[in-house]
C-alpha cells in the first residue's frame, strides 16, 4: 500500500510541477528585484487602511444608531438643542430654533420663531450622527412647504452644536445661514429669567409682512404692564395693553416656548398664538398668531438695549 501512494504522488509531483511554462513563472517571480515587493506590500497595506477608514465613518440616519469604533454615535443627541439661526443675508434677521430628541436619538420635535413646527405625525424628519461628531438633521413637512436641513458638529463636550443650514420657507424660497445649538440643561434652563423691561417690534400681516408695530413693558417675571400695537405708517393706534394683558413667560421651560399665548387689549381684541419661541439670552420673542381685529400674522418683539 506504502508503494502505490509513494508511485501515485511521485507521478502527480511530475505532472504538475516539471512543466517548462510553470518553472518559467517560478523564474520570473524569483528574479524580481524586493524593491518590486516591498512596494506591492506598500499597496496593499494602503488599501485595507483605506476601507477600514471609510467604514469607521459611516453614519445612520432615521434614527438608528451610528457605526463605528468609538467616538460620538446617534444617542449623543438624546435632549434638547435649543439656539439661533443666522442667516447669511444681512437683510434677514436671525431666529429661534429648537429641536427635541430622545430615544436613542430619534429627532420627534423641532419649532422655530417663525410659526413652524415639525412632528412625527406631520413630518418627516431624518437624523444622522457619524463617528466623527458630524451631524445631519433633516425636517420635512407633509402639511406645509417648509423643510429645514441642518449640517454641523458636535463639540467635545457634548453640549454644542454649529454648523450651516438651509430653510425652505412658506413662499418656497431657499435661505441659507448658520446656526449655533446649546443642549438644554432641563426644566431650569428658561426657569427663573427676568423679562423686565421695554420691548419692541412687529405684527407682520399678508405676504409682504406689512408691519403693525408693536411696544411693550414687560415685569420681571414676564406679565405685561403696558403696550401697543400701531400702524406704522399712519402712527395710528389700533390696540392699547394695560397691566394684566398677558404674560410672555416661558411655558416650556426645557425649550423657551410660550404655549396659548392669550393677550387682550383695552378694547376688547384678543390675539393670540399657538406658540412663541425665546432665546435664553432673552433678546428676541417670536411666532405666529391671530389678532381677532387685524387678522392673521407673524409676531416678533426684540429687547430693547
């Protein structure tokens, strides 16, 4: 049996090996200089460190979470981001913007000082978070035509986020800008602020926004002492707010909104909005609302300095 394996073998070796062309080859490959292997070795090293990386970076959207070996993933945008976004044109004026995310960082919330508001049951809304710290959030309307996308980082600490955006308003107009995002620290982060003071501002009213300038004192804790709504052309008083008119404090304090904001004038009118947003700085309130003798508008009232 030892025999015929030793003669079996014996003859596949000769079969396969003792050919001219494969000895050739053997040749060619042995006299190759190792400079020539160094720099294949050279070329497939990079190439597996080339895929590896752009794996490492990949993110998720939808709200799964983000791959990667360590750094930031989708649940590090659990809370809310609460801030300002700038526009790039010098004609526009900033707004407040805040947005809500929890379960392991499935944005389900996000509003701005201009009267819109994204849901989970209206919109689409699409987040992503990569290994790197950039973040990507997208919010769709499906009732409206406003959509809003934000493109920025996260710091370090975990509690900023800056980056660019670009906003779709109701007239289907682009605008880009900037935008700065703090993490909310809870429901003391607009608790206890001072609202005293004067402000000032708009009811803009139609398309072009045609403004009824507004006037207010405001006590400390937010209540109305006194105010005005005027026709900014004529200087014509259209409403006049005495002490007790309304109240904008924050309802909300995790995000600065002012929920069922009623005010009622010496006449009788009443406006009122679904919302309003603040900046923690306390420098500008705004929103949408409805004034039962002007009609429907944007609201917007700035600190006085």
């Amino acid at each position: 049996m030892a025999e015929i394996l030793y003669t079996v073998t014996k003859l596949l070796f000769t079969k396969i090996f003792y050919r001219p062309m494969f000895l050739k080859r053997i040749a060619l490959t042995c006299s190759r200089p190792p400079l020539a292997w160094a720099a294949l070795a050279c070329m497939l090293s990079f190439s597996c460190a080339h895929s590896a990386a752009e794996a490492s970076g990949s993110g998720s959207t939808g709200g799964s979470g983000s791959t990667g070996g360590g750094g930031y993933t989708l649940s590090d945008l659990d809370g809310e981001w609460v801030g300002v976004l700038y526009p790039n044109s010098n004609v526009l004026d900033p707004f407040n913007f805040y947005f809500i995310s929890a379960d392991d960082g499935v944005v389900s919330d996000g509003a701005d000082s201009k009267g819109n508001r994204w849901l989970a049951e209206d919109s689409e809304i699409t987040d992503e978070m990569l290994s790197s710290g950039r973040m990507m959030v997208k919010f769709n309307s499906m009732i409206s035509v406003s959509r809003l996308f934000l493109d920025g980082n996260m710091n370090p600490a975990m509690n900023e986020l800056t980056g660019d955006y670009e906003y779709l308003n109701a007239y289907g107009i682009p605008i880009r800008g900037t935008f700065i995002l703090s993490r909310s620290t809870g429901e003391d982060y607009f608790a206890g602020l001072d609202y005293a003071g004067s402000w000032s501002g708009g009811f803009g009213v139609g398309h072009n926004e045609n403004m009824r300038q507004l006037e207010f004192v405001l006590a400390g804790d937010g209540t109305v002492i006194s105010g005005s709504m005027t026709h900014r052309v004529t200087g014509h008083e259209i409403h006049h707010y005495s002490l007790g008119a309304g109240s904008f404090a924050a309802t909300n304090t995790r995000v600065g909104r002012i929920d069922g904001l009623v005010l009622t004038a010496d006449d009788g009118s009443i406006a009122e909005c679904d919302f309003l947003l603040l900046d923690h700085e306390l420098t500008l309130v705004g929103g949408t609302g409805v004034d039962s003798a002007v009609g429907e508008g944007r609201v917007e009232i700035i600190r006085d300095k």
